[in-house]
C-alpha cells in the first residue's frame, strides 16, 4: 500500500491491516523454512509495510498529544 492510502484510513483500519499483514508475515516465514516459498521477495514488501502501518501510526499518536 501507498503510504497516501494508508493515511486515508482510520486507526482502527490500520491496526487491523497490521495484524494481517504480521499474520502473513509469519505465514511466509514459515513457508521459507519449509522450502515451500517461491516469491522470497514478498517478505520485503511485507516486512515495509508493516513498516509503513507502524509510521503512520506513530506519525498520528505525534500530533495527537
């Protein structure tokens, strides 16, 4: 995701987003361990947006206080 796409959502939007993407992040890193991981390159664009997610977050608690 774009990081202007992300903004548009609510926290709670992103937070579940989040968890999803942590959750296929351990599925991929499993996969990887089994030899059963064709596209290694999907746990980098995993891996930056959780990345991007954890940003924006931190970017809206900033301007919150």
């Amino acid at each position: 995701m774009k990081p202007e796409e992300i903004r548009a959502l609510s926290v709670e939007e992103i937070k579940a987003k989040m968890s999803d993407a942590r959750e296929e992040l351990m599925k991929l890193r499993f996969q990887q361990v089994n030899g059963q991981l064709t596209d290694t390159s999907r746990l980098r664009i995993v891996r930056r947006n959780i990345a991007r997610f954890m940003t924006i977050l931190n970017e809206r608690a900033g301007t919150a206080e």
